[in-house]
C-alpha cells in the first residue's frame, strides 16, 4: 500500500488541498498502477517557519492570484537579488 505524506505550509483552502490529494494520488496510480483504492495519503500542515530553505526560514503562506505563493515569490526574488 502506498504511503504518501505531503507537508505544507499552514493556509491552503480545502479546496486547494482537495486538487493537491487528488492529484498527488492521481500520480501515483498512473506511475505504479496500483488501485486507488490501496493508497493513503497524509497532508500535515505547519506554520511556514518550521520549513528551512536555503539556510532561510520560510515566511508563512499568503495566498495570491491564482493560489500564488506570494510570500514565497517575494523571499525567492530577494534571494536572486541578493546573488546579483
């Protein structure tokens, strides 16, 4: 049975999260065949600060247009500024 676990940053909709596992399991049925009826799936929610990225703590999630990170674009644009 496949055990997927997804960690995120606290702030997603139901919705969001709804297309996330529905996608998440979608590919691994197409990648292992396996029924869709065997798989677990498991969506663990933290505040952004528990994730680390680059040495960098992550800003928690604010939501944009289109489900954009924007909090997440701003630190990835200040970092490639910073290596400028």
């Amino acid at each position: 049975m496949p055990i997927i676990t997804c960690d995120i940053r606290e702030g997603r909709t139901r919705e969001q999260k709804s297309k996330l596992a529905i996608g998440l399991t979608n590919a691994v049925v197409e990648a292992t065949g396996v029924s869709i009826d065997h798989i677990f799936l498991v969506i663990r929610e933290m505040p952004g600060f528990n994730f680390v990225d680059a040495g960098e703590h992550v800003p928690d999630y604010v939501p944009g247009p289109n489900g954009l990170d924007l909090a997440a674009a701003e630190q990835l644009r200040a970092r490639a500024n910073a290596k400028n």
